[in-house]
C-alpha cells in the first residue's frame, strides 16, 4: 500500500528562530524521540502529533514540552513536528493496529515455514505506512533474508527486521509485576539500567530468585530505585561481620537495621541489639 500521496500536502516548517520549541513523543511500545516545534503550536501532554519520520511521516503523543531537553539546544538537527493529528489521523493509526495485529499471526506462520530460531514479539507500521517493522528476540544471529523478501512481496512496502532484548520484550508485551501493578517499563522508565546482584547486596536483600526475578526473566528493574538510598545510610553503619568495640565488649556485626536505626552484634555466642546512636561514640573498628 503506497501512501506517500496522501502526506503531499503536508509541508515541514522551517526552524528560523534562535530557541528551539521542542516536546519529547511517545511511540508504539515507549519508543520516544524529540522534536523540535518549529511553528510553535500550543501542544500539551497527551496531544496527538504527525512527526517527520524516516522517509515519511509518524504519528505519537507528547509527553513533554519545552525550549530545551537533554541538552538539545538551537544547533541540533531535530526532525520537526508537523502539525496536530486530527480525528482522521487517529482513526487511520487504530487501523495500522489491527493491521499489525494481523502482520503479526502472518509473520509468525511464516518463521514456523522457514523454521528460523526466533520469538517474534511485535509489529509496528509506520503511520503513514512506508514501513513496517518487525520485533523478535533471538539467542542467536538468525538469516532472515528469504523472510524479509517475503514480507516485502506481501506488504509492499519497507520492511525493518529488529532484534530486541528480554527487557525490550516485556515493555511490548506489557502486564503487571508481582506487586500487581502495571510494569515500570510500559510506565515510565525510558532507558534501562543494568541491575547486577551488587544493587542485592547493596540493600541487605536475602537472594530470592523467584523474588526479584521480573517477568523479563531479569532481575527486577525496580531494585535500582533505592539503591542510592540504602548505599548512603548504610555507609554510616559498621559492615556486617565487621569486628567493633560495644558497649558489652567486642563483637561481630550480625544484622544492620537502618529503618530502626539498631545494629546487632554477636557477642560471645549472643547476638546484642544497640541503638545506632548507642554505637556511635563506642563503636570503633577492631
């Protein structure tokens, strides 16, 4: 389906001016790019927007708006939001996804003929349908070249194979975590950050796999959002299994409890609770 004709009247606006309007845009599955507002429109959270994309134009939702952000200043090279989306422009974007919805069931008969190694996860057409991008998660490098000519000869247009993470993989899928709430990646987080089993230790956390385990099959994206509270109370307490001098004598840090400001100590076989402020003056390495 060649659709170029019906953007033909859509002109980009010029950015002739020496501060750059710009809004963040949110995409399919939390893809977001910012683009620069050259003609000034009175945009506000959650507007529908027609954007420059790659050889074509796209369709989001702002989520922020300003002069400046990240760092973008009046040199970048932004694409530009074109104009407002309209009713129009929205119904034709509900229609891209029951499309895709069915691009997706074609896809997946297609990697069960050519019998390739991948999980395929989404579909994305570009609003103005110049193209059509396919999300998969592989454990190894796949040929997917007779796929892709295949997909092409069908859909007529450019087709984007993409390899995506776990992580990736979930913010399309969506859900809800074990807290029961939707999950951070299709909420908010807009990058993601690599959780180690030190962000565990870090917080005196008793290794659970089944626990901190997110539906990615990752440890849970949410263990980096105190952390840096934990590191900077916790540098203020005796390590565990630090030996300290206490009130009743040496002993081993057993258990450090930062909420109710008290350490442990094992002292002679018996394990001693102090008041953090108890320790304080006493405390001093062995």
């Amino acid at each position: 389906m060649n659709t170029t004709s019906e953007c033909n009247d859509i002109e980009s606006p010029q950015i002739n001016s020496t501060e750059i309007s710009i809004a963040e845009v949110i995409f399919k599955a939390g893809r977001i790019g910012v683009y620069a507002n050259p003609a000034n429109l009175d945009l506000n959270a959650n507007d529908h927007v027609i954007v420059e994309a790659d050889k074509g134009y796209d369709l989001g939702r702002v989520t922020l708006r300003g002069s400046t952000y990240n760092g973008y200043g009046k040199n970048e090279d932004l694409k530009k939001i074109v104009r407002k989306a309209n009713e129009d422009d929205l119904a034709k974007l509900k229609e891209n996804r029951e499309k895709e919805d069915q691009a997706v069931r074609s896809c997946k008969t297609k990697i069960i003929k050519h019998q390739l190694n991948m999980n395929l996860i989404d579909v994305e057409y570009q609003w103005d349908h110049n193209k059509l991008t396919f999300y998969f998660t592989s454990e190894e490098r796949v040929d997917f070249r007779q796929l892709v000519r295949e997909l092409a000869s069908q859909y007529r247009t450019r087709i984007e194979l993409r390899q995506i993470g776990v992580r990736d993989a979930a913010r399309h899928i969506s859900g809800y975590g074990s807290c029961g709430c939707q999950l951070c990646c299709t909420v908010f987080l807009k990058k993601f950050e690599n959780i180690t089993t030190q962000y565990i230790k870090d917080q005196l956390i008793p290794t659970n796999p089944s626990r901190l385990t997110g539906v990615c099959g990752r440890l849970k994206c949410c263990l980096s959002f105190e952390r840096d509270f934990y590191v900077e109370e916790l540098a203020k307490y005796p390590t565990v299994n630090s030996k300290i001098r206490t009130p009743k004598g040496k002993g081993y840090v057993e258990k450090v409890d930062i909420f109710n400001a008290a350490v442990y100590v094992k002292i002679n076989g018996d394990v001693e609770r102090f008041s953090f402020e108890e320790l304080q003056q006493e405390t001093q390495p062995v």
